[in-house]
C-alpha cells in the first residue's frame, strides 16, 4: 500500500513543465570525500536521467538551473570544473535526450561565460531549433531579476506599452509556458532567484534529497504530490469544478 501511495497511474496529472533547483551537488561530493566537481558530474549524469524519465512519462518542458549570476562567484577552480562538465560532456548528454526531438535553450546572460561554452550552448540551440513541442532549457549565468530588468529595458525600447502576455514574452523564457512544479533539492526552502516572474501560479516541492540522490521514483513521488494539489489560480472550489 506505502509503495502505490507514490506511483504515477493514468489518473496522475502530469505536469506539462518542470523546473528543478539541483541543489546540493557540492555537499554529496563532500560527504564522500570527493571534489565539488564530482558531485556536479553526478548531478548532471543524474539530471540527464531524469530528464529521460520525465519526457517519457509526458512532461513537455524541462527547465533546470544550471548556474546562477551568483554562482558566478564562485571559487575559479570550481567553476572551472563546471566549464570543463559543459566542454567535455554537454553535447554528448544532451544529445541523449535532443535526439528525441527536444528543443534545447539557453536562459540567461550567456555572454558572462568563457567564449567556448557560449559557442557549445548556441550550437546546441542551433541544432535543436527546429523541433517543436518538446524543450530543455538549461538555466546558466541566470538570475530573475537580472531577466526582469533586462526585458523592462527591451519594452523602453520598444515604448509600447506591455501586458502580462507581451511582458512574458520578452523574459528569456520567451515563448515557453510558465512552470507548472518547481523542485528543488538539497534542504534548503527558497527560490534564490530563479523564473520569480514565471513562478506566480507554480506548485512548489522541495526535497531533502541531495541532487545526485534525486532518482527517478523521487521525481514521481514529486509528481503525485502535484497531481494531488487544487490549483485555483486565485478562483474558489466551486469555480474549479464548474470549469473541470
Ligand atoms: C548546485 O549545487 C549546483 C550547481 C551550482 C551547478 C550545477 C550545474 C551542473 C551540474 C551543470 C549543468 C547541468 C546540466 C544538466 C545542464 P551546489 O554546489 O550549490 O551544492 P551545495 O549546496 O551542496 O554546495
């Protein structure tokens, strides 16, 4: 009985867009006496295989913070280390799921990074670009307000007077539905600055499970969590169900 109570079944709603938070990589690592740098090849090894699963199971957009603009500062051998994941294994795993037909995007001032890891990620997008209903977007020299200031400045541009909607449509999220379920890992209970305009209506779950330890059966039980939920959208019971 425990174990059905986290399955995913047909009536499970599944959420069309997944945003995860991989905290905790470093902690992992260090706990078993290894580099920083370790912990991070496991998360993204295991952020691939999540990845996997969730299209499978019907999930339509992945969005996973990479790297913030306060990652940024960061010791330089570490961050390094996070240069040399994008060099040496990016392409190759991300294949693993673009293959299916997923469109990869870069979120973010991507012109922080090292010249090579810029040119990968547009590559990557370039590759990718003509696949329709199906994205990762990958979260790298990323902050929400950095995004919020530089789509205000895109519409003073412009001087035309914004919606909701055409606000929406100049974050870097662009034209990618807003997150359905923020995850993050690693114990810690806030949203350091990650898709703050995005998340108005998303659900949130948090996990004491550090990132390299999130399995795929972690990611379920965070699905039927979701599916349990109501979501009102700021409407009552009565409204929801006259609309179901
Ligand atoms: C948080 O762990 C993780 C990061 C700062 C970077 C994670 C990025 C990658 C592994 C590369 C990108 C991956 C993909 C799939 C594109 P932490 O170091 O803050 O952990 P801690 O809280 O335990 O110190």
């Amino acid at each position: 009985m425990a174990l059905r109570k986290n399955k995913i079944t047909k009536d499970t709603k599944i959420p069309r867009h997944i945003a995860i938070i991989m905290d905790g990589n470093g902690r992992w690592a260090q706990k078993r006496l290894m580099p920083r740098s370790f912990g991070h090849k496991m998360g993204m090894e295991r952020m691939i295989g999540l990845m996997e699963h969730a299209f499978d199971l019907g999930v339509e957009y992945i969005t996973v913070y990479a790297l913030s603009t306060e990652n940024l500062k960061r010791p330089k051998e570490e961050l390094e280390g996070l240069f040399n994941l994008f060099r040496n294994h990016f392409k190759e795993y991300m294949a693993r799921v673009c293959d299916r037909g997923v469109r990869l995007r870069a979120l973010g001032d991507v012109s922080l990074l090292p010249e090579d890891v810029q040119k990968i990620l547009r590559q990557s997008e370039k590759d990718t670009s003509a696949f329709v209903g199906k994205g990762i977007n990958v979260a790298v020299a990323y902050g929400a307000r950095d995004e919020i200031v530089h789509a205000v400045n895109k519409a003073v541009e412009t001087g035309e007077k914004v919606t909701e909607e055409s606000f929406s449509r100049l974050l870097y999220t662009g034209e990618v539905p807003d997150p359905d379920l923020i995850i993050r890992t690693g114990k810690e209970v806030r949203l350091s600055n990650f898709l703050l305009y995005q998340a108005a209506y998303a659900e949130l779950y948090f996990s004491d499970k550090m990132f390299p330890e999130f399995s795929d059966k972690e990611l379920d039980k965070a699905i039927v969590e979701f599916s349990r939920r109501t979501r009102r959208f700021g409407k009552t019971d009565e409204q929801i169900e006259q609309k179901e």
